[in-house]
C-alpha cells in the first residue's frame, strides 16, 4: 500500500537503525539491496567474540523491529 518513495523512506529508516545497532556491537554492513541487510561481523578485529556479538546483534533486531516498525525480520547467519 506504500508508494516507492515511502517505501524507500521505510526502508531507510528502518537500515539507519540496523546501522546504529551495527556499531554499538561493533558489526560491519557490507551492503543493502532492497529490503536486504548483510553484515559482517570481526573482519576488523582480532577480537575472539565475532560469532556472540553477531548472535546478539541479531536477537536486538528481532527485539526492536516490531517494537519500533511493526514488522518482523528473517535472519540468516553463517
């Protein structure tokens, strides 16, 4: 029901939140295409903690998206 430009407003500030919880767990985005996400976690660091903190990123997303957009997410990580 949204036009593409409100779509692409939605998209956007629903990714401007993805980023802020990408840095506090210190996530690195490697590209959007759509409604896609991909990041990656300790190509950065030699920290021992990649795999948790990317666990953890993903479970704030799925605890804030619907709180703050009404929509929930599928998550894939490998």
């Amino acid at each position: 029901s949204l036009t593409a430009q409100q779509e692409v407003a939605f998209l956007s500030k629903i990714f401007e939140h993805l980023d802020a919880l990408a840095e506090k767990f210190n996530i690195y985005r490697i590209k959007t295409m759509g409604d896609e996400y991909m990041a990656a976690s300790g190509l950065f660091d030699d920290s021992h903690d990649a795999a948790i903190r990317m666990v953890k990123f993903s479970s704030q997303i799925q605890e804030t998206l619907p709180k703050l957009f009404s929509i929930s997410a599928r998550i894939g990580i490998a």
